[in-house]
C-alpha cells in the first residue's frame, strides 16, 4: 500500500513511523524542514519539503499511484484542500483531521465527502470519548472497545488496598467472576506479557479483556475506595473541554469549568449555562477558585488547556487538596513517561489518540484495526482468519506465537470468547492480539 501523509507534526510523525515499521510505502510532505528531520535518519519514508496543496508538488509525488491520502496539518482549510485535490486525482481513500466541532459532526449539513473526505479524525472528539468512558469507569487508568463494544479492555492499578496484590493470576480468578484474561502488565515501565504464575505487584498496571457486564465489578476488586463520579472540575473551556462537560453533564454528573482566557471563559458560559453547567474565569492553580468548585469532594480533575505546565501545576493543587482522581492532557509526547514517573495514573495525549484511531482505518492485510495504548510500544491488534491460514491450523496453546505476543479474545458470530490453550480458532474469526513487539509482520504470517 503505498500513502501519502500531508504533516510532519505529533500525530504525521508518529503514524509515518508506524506505517514505515509495517513496511508500507510511504510519502510524507511537509514544508517545516525542521519537523521533517527527525523522520530522516529514523525512518523509511519518502520526505518531501513542500506544501501538499500544491498541485505540482502532488504530481511530482506520482499521486495518481497513491492509495490513500492522510491530511493532518494543523489546519482544518489546509486538511480539506489537501483532501479536495486527492478526491480530483482519484485517490480511493482520503482521512482528514478536522477541529472543528460543526464540520466534523455527524448531524453537519454538509456531508464530509462533499469535501472529498472519507473519514474525519476530530483529536478533540476522541479525547472527549476517551475520557467518558475513564469516568464512567471509576478506577480504571485506560479504557478501549472492540467490536461496537463487545469486547472491553480495562486498566488498572494494583494499589496497597488491592486484595490481589500478592496473588498469582491463576488465583485471581477466585476474586473476579466472570469470563476474563489479564493480558498485559504494565511494570516499571516495561509491559511484560504474563503466564499464570505470574504474581500481580503493587504499582503494577494490570490490563484486563472481559465482556462489558464485567466491568461494574473490577474497580472496586482493585481499589475498595472507589465510587462513581457525581462531581466533576474541568480546567479548560476549549473544544475539547466544552463537549466533555456536555457529555459527562448528560449522565446526570455535576460539571464545573475554569478557564483562564476571560473570552474564552465567556463563550463558554454563554453555550453551557443553561445546562447547568458553571463556568468560572481564573486559573485552576488558584486555591480560593478550586475551593469555590468544592475541591474536597470532586472525584475528577480534568486538566485540558493547551499549556502543560498550567495543566501540571493545577493537577498537582488538586492532588493535594482534592479527594478524586487527577486526569492530565500533555501536548508533548515525552511528557508521557514524565508524568507517570511521579505517579500521575491517569495522562492523556489528543494526537497519539488521533494515530490510534487513524490506525483503525489504515491496516493492510489481515489486521482490521488496532490500538496503541498511551505512552507504550505496547499495542491490541484485530485480525481477521483466513480460511486454511496457519491461525487454524492448531490449537491456541500449539501455535508457538512470540512470547511478546498473546491471542486474548476471539469474536465468533457476534459472541465474545476468552480463549484458553485448548481453544482453536476457526476461520472468518476475528481475533485481538496483544503485542509488545514493534511490528505486525511476524504474526501476519499466521493470518494468511
């Protein structure tokens, strides 16, 4: 497959040396220089230093020979120009990343494609949908859906309240009941792929796949102290911020905004007032605004704006005088391992959000979709099973996968099942992996 991608910043970086890894053919174009370097000597892709709106400059990149076209420039214009000119050059598959809350809606009067886009990816929107299921999941530290929701995939941390620390996985199934799999841990900052006998640790991230019925009852499994969320403080009225208040308003949760821009602060109490939703102006940093939200009894704090530091210094004012949960959004990639280093359990990246999900719709071969979790190498892959692949030939337990890999649910017919050794996968099957390899060429070959 070969893809062009229009912007070398966080979410073109990052995808171009994924896609590059899984050995796809690769144009990234970009007139920044400076961006452009850092894929130069890390990366197998074809770099061009120009501006993908440029007619000319698409043609010298043989864009007729293109089969898909990524725009995901910092501009929604730049983005749907770009997607304009693929539709005129009869690219089959054009994604755009588009801010904006009317154009990339679902309820827009203009339809996406008359703009020669076949898929939006909206950053915001996904932040937005991410963090809903974080709070309506209370206690877990990530949250991921496969198949329209038939398959979950939660995170959570072993805590010194955790009666499962201590307990191989074998045992733990004396604790949970239902249908599950601990996939992964999370330990130290590596991710270790377990075996039964592996002894869950405090401070481990523990990643379990089970139906979504099994999820009510995980949280309070590893940390007894958790309740649902009824108060909510969001520092941020950007995009971002204003759909999740609205979002989280809707499931009956008691929203405060602050937001350090007075214009800002304004536009927003003027869209979310008469939802009941209370904008303040000021800064999350300070105590007297904190305390006017009634800090001591918000479960989530949800740092949004568009300055780290800002979104740090408040995370941390909550951390000591709230009673819930901080949830921090970095703009800066590196940030991730940071934060996480100073037990900040809950850290969230917009555009590595945007490349996962982006992901979802570019795979080749037999992978339908995929998701890299936050901050990891570390990613949940979906494959279709051919008939007479080498995935059916033998049962789970005899196919000698990488011990870097681990078959955890299988999708029959619309039904979820949770594999065991003696369990054969069959063909039309689709199948989630986890991976901690960097590649997806080595478990392809057992799909075709």
């Amino acid at each position: 497959m070969r893809i062009l991608i229009a912007g070398a910043g966080t979410i073109g970086f990052h995808l171009t040396s994924a896609l590059a890894r899984e050995g796809l053919d690769i144009i990234i174009i970009d007139p920044n220089a400076n961006r452009l370097s850092r894929l130069e000597n890390n990366v197998d892709c074809q770099i061009i230093t120009a501006s993908a709106t440029s007619p000319q400059v698409l043609e010298d990149a043989q864009i007729r020979q293109v089969d898909m076209v990524i725009a995901v420039t910092d501009s929604d214009a730049i983005n749907i120009t770009i997607c304009q000119l693929a539709a005129f050059y009869g690219v089959k598959r054009k994604l755009a990343r588009i801010r904006s809350p009317e154009l990339s809606s679902n309820t827009c009067p203009v339809p996406s494609s008359h703009f020669g886009i076949d898929h939006i990816i909206s950053p915001e929107g996904l932040t937005v949908d991410y963090l809903t299921k974080l709070v309506k999941c209370p206690g877990s530290r990530e949250a991921v859906d496969f198949e329209d929701g038939l398959v979950s995939i939660r995170a959570y941390l072993v805590s010194e309240e955790c009666e499962l620390a201590g307990k191989n996985l074998i045992n733990i199934r004396q604790h949970i009941h239902g249908d599950f799999l601990v996939a992964a841990i999370r330990r130290g900052g590596r991710t270790i792929i377990p075996d039964g006998q592996e002894v869950l640790r405090i401070g481990d991230t523990v990643y379990l796949v089970c139906a979504p019925d099994l999820i009510p009852q995980l949280g309070p499994i590893f940390d007894p102290t958790i309740r649902p969320a009824k108060k909510i403080i969001i520092f941020g009225a950007g995009i971002a911020g204003r759909q999740l208040a609205l979002a989280l308003n809707a499931e009956k949760m008691h929203v405060y905004i602050i937001e350090p821009d007075e214009q800002l602060a304004l536009n927003a109490a003027n869209m979310l007032d008469h939802h009941g939703i209370q904008v303040l102006h000021g800064t999350a940093s300070d105590l007297d605004l904190l305390q006017r939200c009634h800090v001591e009894t918000a479960d989530f704090f949800i740092a949004l704006t568009d300055n780290d530091e800002s979104n740090l210094t408040a995370s941390l004012l909550y951390r000591k005088y709230g009673s819930g949960r901080p949830i921090v959004q970095t703009n800066q990639v590196h940030y991730i391992d940071i934060l996480d280093s100073i037990d900040f359990d809950i850290v969230i990246n917009p555009r590595l959000l945007a490349v996962s999900s982006i992901l979802r719709y570019v795979r080749s071969g037999h992978v339908v979709s995929g998701f890299k979790l936050i901050g990891e190498d570390t990613e949940i892959l979906e494959f279709h099973a051919e008939p007479e692949s080498k995935i059916t030939r033998a049962a789970v337990k005899d196919l000698k996968l990488p011990k870097s890999m681990l078959i955890v649910a299988v999708i029959r017919n619309h039904e979820l099942h949770i594999p065991n050794g003696l369990f054969r996968i069959m063909a039309n099957d689709r199948v989630l992996i986890f991976s901690a390899a960097r590649s997806t060429s080595n478990l392809e070959s057992f799909f075709k």
